[in-house]
C-alpha cells in the first residue's frame, strides 16, 4: 500500500513537472537563430519534438517504465543514466556525510546546552546554533579552505582525487546547517523532556544527570528532530550547488542547473524524478525511524 | 518504641521567585520510625512534598535549604556529596510519583526500567538484574511478567503503571518508601488496591513509609501515625487514632469536618473559610490564625509551639496553653472524641 502511494506520487510529480517544463519558454539549442528550417525540422525529428506534447509525454513515460531516463541534449547525446550516475556519486556522499556529522555534533551540542540551561555553556551552544543558521555555507566554506588548506595547508582545497580526504572540508561547510538545526531542536526539545516526570523519577533512583540525558532524555527529545531531518538528507544530498562549485566537486547540483538553463529536457526530467524519488524513500525511511525510537507510533501503525 | 530510621530537625526550606522569597518549609521537626506508616497532611502548597523533595535531596533549582538537619543513618542529608545522595537515592530511600501516566520513560520498556534501577544499586550482572525486576513484578502484582517486562508504559492502563512505579522504587529495597499523594491520579477503585499493594509491601519488606496525601480517607486506611501541616508547619502530629478522634488543633477540626461521611447531606459539606496565607514573609502567629474562629489573641502574636498532649501526640495551638479559656470543639468533633475515648476505656478494660 505504502510502495504503491509512493509510486503514485513519482508519478505525479514526473507528469507535472514534464508539462510545466515543456511550458518553459525557449528551445534545446542555444543556437537556434542560425538555424534553417530544414535543419530545424531535422533535429526535431531526430529528438522527436515534431510529435504532439501529449504523445511526447505518452512515450517518455514508455521509456521511463523501462529504465531508460532518455539521452542528454547537452553534453554530446550522451544517455542521462550515465550522466547522473557519475554526478550522482559525490553528492549524495557528501550529503550523507554532511547529515551524519552534522546532526550528531548537533544533538551533542543541543544535550549540552539542554543540562546547563540559562549558563554559559548554553549561551554558548546557541550562540553557535545561531551563528550557524545565519551564516551561509560558502562563507563557512571559504573559510575552511583559507584555513586549513591555504594556512595549515593540511587538507586539499578542492577537487575530487584526494579519496576521503577531499570530502572533508566540503562535508564541514555542508554540516553547518543540519548542525545549527539539530542544536536548536534538541535543546528546545530536551529542556522540555528534562523537567517531565519521568526525568524526575529517574534522578529519584539515584541515576546520574549525564546518565538520564543521553539514556532517558536523548530518545525522547529526538522525535520531533527526526521530522525535519528527512527532507534536509534530501536536499544535502541532492547538492548544493555553491558549496559544489567552490570546492570543485564534481556534483549533481551544478549539473541541474545548466540543464535548466539549457532547456535539456531529459536530464531536467530525470533529476527531478530522483530527487522526489530520493524524498519519497526519505520520508518513508523516517517513518520507519520514527516507529523504531518511539514505541507509541508502533502500536498506532499496526491497528 | 522501635527505633527510628529518619529524624527530620528544624527543615526550613524557601524558593526564591519573583514575587519574593517564598518560606514553603518553616521549622518542621518529625521522626520516621521503623516500620511504620507516617501520613503527612495538608492542602496543597502546604510544604509537605518540598519536605519528602528535602529528603530526596530533589528540590528544584530555585530551593534553598535555609536550616535543619536530616538524619539518616547518621548522616546529615543536607550535608552530603551528590555522590553519597545518589547511592542513597532509589537505593536506600525510594519514592513513589503521583501521576504514573507520566512517571515512565515512555520510550523504554518497562522491564529495562526496573533492571536499570537494580543495577544502579547492586552490583549484579545483566541476567541477575532482570530475574529481580521479574520477581519485582510478580510482587506488584503484574500478570505474566515475563511478556510484561518487554511491553513500554502505553501498553499499560493507569493502575498497571503505578504498580510498575512502585516496582521500581522497591528494586533496591528501601528502607524508606516515600509516597507522594501515589493514589491521587487514579480512579477509585484503583486507589484501594494500590493501598492495599503498599501497605501489603510495607509488612513483606519492613520499610517505613512516608505517605503524602490530602485525602483523610487515605490517612485513616494507611496511616500510624499522622502529622498535619499547614503553611508550611507541623500543626499537629500523633498517632492516627488521636489525630482522627482526638483532634486538638481547629485546623485539623476544620479538614476533619470538611470531610463527607456517609452521614453529611450532601449541600452542607463543610469549607474551612479564607484561604491559605502566602508564605513570602509570613506574618506572626499561627498561620491559621487569620481562618480560625477559636483564635486567642496570642495565636496572633506568638507562634504556638507543639503541647504535648498525650505522649505521642502534639499540637500547635495556644489553646491548649493552661492560661487558655476553655473551649468546646464543634459538635461533630466533640462526638468523635467521645466515641473514641468509649472505645478506648472498653479496650483497657477487656485488657
């Protein structure tokens, strides 16, 4: 039931954006005026624009339910799959990456902060939230690089031929926002948890205030942070096209950009159904997540 | 007289707030004896959980302990390393919450939460730890506790949980069971049976229970002996018989006629008048004073110390000063006293 709500939602996603797409004004070829007639037809025909929108749409999706995502028509006819499967790797690394290191350096902040309400440490923990919300990650990005590639000279400024070593600053200046994100939630939400009556019961059974934070709060305050931090994966994982860009990575965020510039249908098309298709596993991964932390949301989901 | 397990001397407790430094917990003295069943009354806000919190050593943030001591096991509680508290915490002096909706860890389950607290107190391994929360829930009165044990708090229905609550507080068996108002969240059927669980405990295991509540009827099932607070003081205290019969205080003749018995019409159900004082800079005399028809001018003035009125029972009134007038209690308590006192000469004289 789950699989076929999530297959119906690609689906509309995929109709929509073919039609909106198809709607964009201008043409695939950047050099259209020069074009005769002739050639024009030609091409259309070699693409098969010559036919009607709504066959167009008709035989794309005959040719999705095959695998076959269509060719670019901005990089030499070369078919979308493989162009998105070598951008696609380092994106989705970072990303994942980035969430990872983000959310947990996050939530340890936000505990932090939580236990030492109102003193210093606190004030420090949301300062830091607060200064990583507000700041945008190229900023943050160009410092790491003046920092510790420029000054300390110890990782690489840009590139991807370093192995793991070059995903590290890129993965810091990404893990800035789920970092400053999941701060704030936890803290928020463990301040809360922490004057709850369970809390109380587990300091009157002589547990130690580090103790009840991470084995009794933790759990509880993470709940509503696991909302927001499914659709952050996606788009931390779908790229970004800045933090890509000065870092030189080879990514799927500045990919999609030129194909929208460039009006290169297939690769618009196919980027948009991974990402939704990305965002559907997501959400549907976080309810899973959701019934595995919170055992209340288990029992509601089987009746 | 057995010995006793906890001595409460001069407590002052007060919270600072806005409005100004709030005295919650004003020189109250008591002692816990071995075994028995000390009722602390009193209307909300009157001091008697920020007493039990003292014990614990869990006041909030804002309490300050301005005096007092309290004795345990030779030691001064409110002297000690959080280290020492925390083993004596749960270990040697439990606590039971009053509202067990929200006392469990609603993402863990029950049976971790009990373990957990054995182990935090004995050193045995995981297996040991789990065969004891088992036995545990087996006391409480929790059916299958072999399923039971893997199942969280909302699978549980109200009385389940309290039950579940008292297991945890007996894990490492207590000598001190403190019990604050354990009855009030729940329905009450559901009361009967959680009193009767732990006065049945109380007699398995020895510990000395301290029972906060504000329901006299609570008291008159559990309790030996009862002290009656208000604005933050032992007003009266003594054996439960003597309290309930034998009321000296007009606050304790105030709740006691306050309470509906089967004979009371239902319109005329009694209110003490007024409302309690606030307790930032309390004024002089007994607290009381102000709602009392039968204050003396020194209860204005003076606070009255504890008379003695026999050797085990107290009360804080100027009334019972040999230069007081004589004064009648009303009616309905006069009939106790009376009935009680029948009943008393009939016991010594079959003895």
């Amino acid at each position: 039931m789950r699989l076929f709500y999530m297959a119906l939602t690609l689906f509309i996603i995929a109709s929509v954006t073919f039609f909106l797409m198809n709607a964009l004004p201008g043409t695939p070829y950047n050099n259209q005026d020069r074009l005769t007639a002739a050639q024009l037809e030609m091409l259309n025909k070699k693409y098969g624009f010559d036919q009607p929108l709504f066959q167009r749409y008709i035989n794309y999706l005959k040719n999705l339910l095959h695998g076959d995502f269509g060719i670019s028509l901005q990089f030499s006819d070369q078919p979308v799959a493989t162009l998105l499967a070598q951008r696609m790797g380092p994106s989705i690394q970072l990303g994942l990456q980035a969430v990872l290191f983000g959310t947990l350096v996050g939530v340890f902040l936000g505990v932090i902060a939580a236990m030492h309400q109102n003193r210093f440490l606190d004030v420090f923990c949301s300062l830091f939230a607060i200064t990583g919300r507000s700041v945008p990650n190229f900023v943050v990005a160009v410092l790491l690089q003046y920092i510790f590639a420029v000054t300390l000279n110890w990782l690489p400024i840009g590139l991807w031929n370093d192995g793991f070593r070059s995903t590290i600053l890129p993965t810091l200046a990404l893990s800035i926002s789920p970092m400053a994100e999941s701060c704030r939630f936890i803290r928020t939400e463990m301040v809360e948890v922490l004057s709850s009556d369970y809390i109380e019961l587990a300091r009157a059974k002589g547990m130690g205030e580090i103790r009840i934070a991470f084995s009794h709060g933790l759990r509880n305050a993470l709940i509503p942070l696991i909302t927001v931090l499914g659709p952050m994966t996606v788009s931390l994982m779908t790229g970004s096209l800045v933090v890509e860009n000065i870092f030189a990575v080879p990514g799927i965020g500045e990919q999609f950009t030129k194909s929208i510039l460039s009006n290169d249908y297939y690769t618009i098309m196919a980027v948009t159904i991974l990402f939704s298709a990305l965002l559907v596993t997501v959400i549907f991964l976080t309810d899973i997540l959701y019934q595995i932390i919170d055992p209340r949301v288990r029992v509601e989901g089987a009746k | 007289m057995p010995e006793n397990v906890l001595e409460v001397k001069h407590l002052s407790v007060s919270f600072d707030t806005y409005a100004g430094r709030v005295q919650a917990v004003r020189d109250i003295s008591f002692d816990l004896r071995k075994g028995e069943t000390l009722a602390l009354v009193g209307e909300s806000g009157c001091g008697k959980s920020v007493t039990c919190r003292s014990v614990m050593g869990l006041l909030a943030k804002n309490a300050k302990v301005d005096g007092g001591e309290i004795l345990f096991e030779n030691k001064d509680l409110l002297r000690q390393s959080n280290r020492v508290l925390r083993s004596i915490r749960g270990g040697k002096i439990a606590m039971i919450f009053q509202d067990p909706m929200t006392s469990l860890d609603p993402t863990m389950k029950i049976g971790k939460q009990i373990a957990e607290t054995v182990r935090l107190h004995k050193p045995v391994t995981r297996a040991a730890a789990k065969q004891r929360a088992l036995e545990l829930l087996a006391l409480v009165g929790i059916e299958e506790p072999e399923k039971r044990y893997h199942q969280y708090p909302h699978e549980f229905s109200g009385g389940q949980r309290q039950r579940i609550v008292i297991a945890i507080a007996l894990a490492a068996d207590p000598q001190i069971l403190i019990a604050d108002e354990p009855t009030t969240a729940l329905d009450v059927t559901m009361q009967a049976q959680i009193l009767d669980l732990i006065k049945d405990i109380q007699k398995k295991t020895g510990a000395s229970v301290i029972f906060i509540t504000h329901d006299l009827g609570v008291v008159a099932n559990v309790a030996d002996r009862v002290a009656v607070m208000y604005a933050g003081r032992i007003i009266e205290i003594g054996l439960a018989d003597e309290v309930f019969y034998d009321p000296r205080h007009p606050y304790t003749w105030g709740l006691l006629a306050s309470m509906p018995t089967l004979a009371t019409d239902s319109e005329t159900l009694y209110a003490i008048p007024g409302t309690p004082p606030t307790l930032i800079n309390p004024a002089p005399g007994d607290a009381f004073a102000p709602r009392n028809p039968w204050a003396l001018e020194a209860d204005r003035l003076v606070e009255p110390p504890l008379f003695p009125v026999t050797e085990t029972h107290f009360a804080a009134t100027w009334l019972l000063d040999e230069r007081a007038p004589k004064i009648e209690p009303p009616e309905n308590i006069a009939l106790r006293a009376r009935a009680f006192r029948e009943k008393q000469s009939e016991r010594s004289a079959a003895l």
